[in-house]
C-alpha cells in the first residue's frame, strides 16, 4: 500500500501530464485610456493624466466683475475650486443647463480647475494603433486645444489638451 505522501505526488504527475499549457500572448498592444465627454455636439477625450476627477456640478458661489465663463468657486472637500464652462470659454455658447453639467478637475501644476461639460462619456479604451494623423472636421475654436485624435470604429475622438488650455492668455484674464 502506498503511502499519503506517494498517493499525492502520483496524483501531481497525472494532473501535470494532462495539464493544458497557458495560452501564450503573442502580440501585446500598447494602449490609452482617456475619459470621453462632450461640450456641444463635439465629442471629446482628455488624457487621465490631466484628470483628477470627475463631479456633478456643485454648489458654487458666483464672483461679480467676470467673463461669463467663469461660472464661480465651489468649496469642495475644504478646498476651493474655480470652475469654468469649457463650452463657453471655447465657443462663446454658456452651457444650457449647468445643473445637469458634470465638472471634470483638470490637473496642473498651478493647482486644479474644474471644468464644467455637457456630458460625461465614461472611460475611452484606443489601440496605439488607433492614432489618427489627420484631426477630423472640427470647429476652429476648439482646433488650438487639440493635440492628436484617435479613430475607433469610425468615430474621431479628439485629444483636449487641458494643459494648452491653462497656457492660453484669454484663459488666464478672467475680468471683465
């Protein structure tokens, strides 16, 4: 009679004799995540480097004597945030609705800006691949802010650079 320990490792041979091999990746495709919204009937994607999060609108107190893109600062977690209409500041056109408005904080290093947007689209998987050298049609106010497109399933999906947005002098001159 076999003993527990002989009884375990012929049980081991057998499991590794009829073992199927791991599947082995052949072709690993570099990827980038953004996170996808709209201001207007443009849709676009931003870099999660340049995300911190993403918000319903909050409460916000409005401050006199600016453009009207500057919608106001908002108290959030102690901290104060001034939160901008990104559809305002680039076409000219305040949001309709700023209550139904989701507000992305853009990261820089000055600090963090909440940018208000229509709609929120969730996170943007593109293949490296996927990289479009040609930007599609796109309105002329938003074309400074635009560093690269990606093209999925016939779709453009615009790069909004934040970081060339905070650059900007108009961005930074707030008063009216």
């Amino acid at each position: 009679m076999a003993s527990p320990f002989e009884v375990l490792q012929s049980v081991e041979a057998e499991s590794l004799n009829k073992a199927a091999g791991l599947p082995i990746l052949d072709d690993v495709k570099q990827s980038w995540t953004g996170i996808g919204f709209r201001i207007g009937d443009s849709l676009l994607v931003a870099s999660m480097d340049e995300v911190a999060e993403i918000l319903h609108m909050p409460v916000y107190t409005q401050i006199p004597g600016v453009r009207s893109w500057m919608v106001g600062l908002a108290n959030v977690r102690g901290n104060l945030l001034p939160l901008l209409d990104l559809k305002g500041f680039v076409t000219g056109q305040d949001a309709a609705s700023r209550k139904d408005c989701r507000v992305l904080v853009a990261r820089h290093e000055s600090g963090m800006t909440g940018l208000v947007v229509d709609e929120i689209l969730g996170l943007k998987h593109f293949y490296l691949e996927e990289q479009a050298y040609e930007i599609p049609t796109l309105a002329d106010n938003l074309r400074p802010y635009i560093k690269m497109a990606f093209k999925n399933a016939d779709q453009y999906w615009p790069v909004f650079s934040f970081a060339k947005l905070i650059q900007q002098e108009k961005f930074l001159q707030i008063a009216i």
